[in-house]
C-alpha cells in the first residue's frame, strides 16, 4: 500500500495541529489535535482528497490519561463530511491526530480508534503527526532521559495500519509508504513546511483569533494612511525649500513604495483566507463571515487609493 498525499491535505493536517502546540503556548498547554481524511482507494492505494480538522483535546490537568472527548457537533460534522464526500464519490479513507512533544507511535486508544476506522474500511489509514519532529528533525524516545534519534528531511508523521483487526485492542500494526505530491522536489518539503509553520505560529492563534485579525487589518490600514499623509508632507517640504524640480521623481518613489505596501498587505490577507480551510468545521460558520467582514475593511480602504494618489498628483 502506498498513500497519495496532495500538498493542501499535508498543510491542513500541519496547520491544524501546530495552532494549539507551537512555540507561542507553553508546552504544558499543548493540544492533541484530531480529524478525518477523505478520499478513494485505487487497488490497495489510498488517494485522500482533503483533510478536515474536527477537535482538540481538552486540557485537564488532573487527567491520569488524555483522552478526547468528542461532542455532538464533532459527530454532526462528520456525518455532514461523509455525506458530501459520498456524492462525490468519495469516502472516509482514514483519520490523523498529533502527538505534540512526544514520541510519533500508536497509543491503545488510538488503536481503538483506528480499529473503527479498519472495520468500516479495511484499508483505512492512522496519520500520526508531531509538529516538534517536523521543527527539530528529531524522533522523541518513548521515556524522558532516553536518547532522541536525529532524523533528516523527515515530513513529521508516520502513517500506520492494524495488522489484524480481529484482534480488537490487542491487535498490532505496522508503517505504511506515502508520497507527498505538489513540490517541485522532495527537498522542499520540509524546509518549506517549516516556514509554513513560522506563518501558522504568528497568525493562526488558537484564541482572539477575531482580535488577532482585527488588529493585523487596523495596523495596515493606519500604516497605509501615514504613507499617504507622510507623502503629502514630504512633497509641500519640498516646496518650502525650493525643491519642486524633484517633485516628479519623488511622487513616483512613493506611490511604487505604497503600491508595494498594498500588494504586501494582499498577499498577507491571502494567506489569512488559506488558514480559514485550516479551521475545525463546527468553528467554520461562525468565523468564516466575521473573518471577510474583518478583512473588507481593507478592501474598503484601498478602494479610494487610487483616488487619493490622484489627488495628491493634482496638489503638486
């Protein structure tokens, strides 16, 4: 069996995982994140299509083993998921959860889950993925005070499968061959995710995500207002000193160094729409619409730019 894995469905897992366990949080809040893959099997391959993050762990302090604790509408989600791939086509090929600052293996309860998984369909997939194996290039012994063993080019995950499902819990399993498909080469990969990550760490918080956008959208907005007051300044200083000859040149520096600003800004915006996919899908309706409506503040500013660089034109 080999695992067919688009690059989107690889960012997604990673995305999803690392916004509660990142450099940001304190290790001792670091979130197991869960969700399911869609897609078909060709033969004995599995081709997964999407991945779509459904919950995170709730931290208890006080729990002797973490579990997850799945709410209705976890399920309500994955029914709505099924259904849509289903007219597709498609299918649950298999699920993913990280193990966030520690060893990348099978736990009885993820063995649990993945029996469900292989009874359903017995050539679903377990991805087990750990955004600090991606970070350090390094394998997590299974006890503390044992030796790491350093890895290179490694994506962060191991993909597993039951030997014998008949076995229930007890049943073993074994690593199953992937490919990540989208890079030029398999070098970029990691080198790539890992700046990938740098972005989700800085702009894709677990919390005040309305905050954290709002702010990004308000700084940009006065940042752009002081380039175009800062350019109307500069160019009456000009005046007062005679200097209207470089007034021309002048202009032009500034409405390339604002242009420039503005693409920057959309490029940023960009990515914050990408990291929407990246969401649990009961969070979607409710963030998604005040997400747009936070960013078209932007679009509403930059609208009159044009307007207000002519009228700065005609000034001078």
């Amino acid at each position: 069996m080999t695992v067919f894995i688009p690059k989107e469905v690889y960012l997604t897992t990673v995305a999803a995982c690392v916004r509660f366990a990142n450099q940001r949080i304190d290790k001792d809040d670091w979130l197991e994140v869960s969700g399911i893959f869609i897609g078909k099997n060709e033969g004995e391959d599995v081709y997964i299509t999407k991945s779509y993050p459904i919950m995170h762990q709730e931290l208890d302090r006080d729990a002797v083993i973490d579990q997850y604790k799945w709410s209705d509408e976890d399920y309500e989600a994955l029914y709505i998921i099924d259904e849509e791939a289903f007219s597709k086509g498609e299918f649950t090929v298999g699920w993913w959860h990280s193990h966030p600052g520690f060893k990348i293996m099978m736990s009885h309860i993820d063995i649990k889950t993945t029996l469900s998984y292989q009874t359903n369909n017995t050539l679903a997939i377990s991805l087990v993925f750990n955004p600090e194996r991606l970070v350090r290039q390094i394998e997590l012994p299974i006890k503390k005070g044992d030796p790491v063993k350093q890895l290179d080019g490694d994506p962060g995950f191991k993909i597993f499968r039951l030997d014998d499902v008949s076995k229930g819990i007890q049943a073993s399993y074994h690593t199953v061959e992937y490919v990540i498909k989208g890079y030029e080469n398999q070098e970029q990969i990691v080198p790539l995710t890992q700046k990938f990550i740098i972005d989700i760490t800085n702009m894709f918080p677990k919390e005040n995500i309305f905050e954290t956008y709002e702010k990004f959208i308000t700084d940009r907005i006065s940042e752009l207002n002081s380039l175009l007051q800062g350019t109307d300044e500069y160019l009456n200083t000009l005046i007062r000193k005679g200097e209207s000859g470089r007034i021309h040149e002048v202009l032009e520096n500034q409405t390339r160094d604002i242009r420039k600003y503005v693409a920057e800004t959309f490029i940023r915006i960009e990515n914050i729409k990408q990291f929407m996919n990246y969401l649990e899908f009961k969070e979607r309706n409710m963030i998604i619409p005040k997400i747009e409506e936070i960013l078209s503040q932007w679009d509403e500013t930059v609208a009159n730019l044009n307007a207000k660089l002519t009228e700065i034109a005609k000034k001078f």
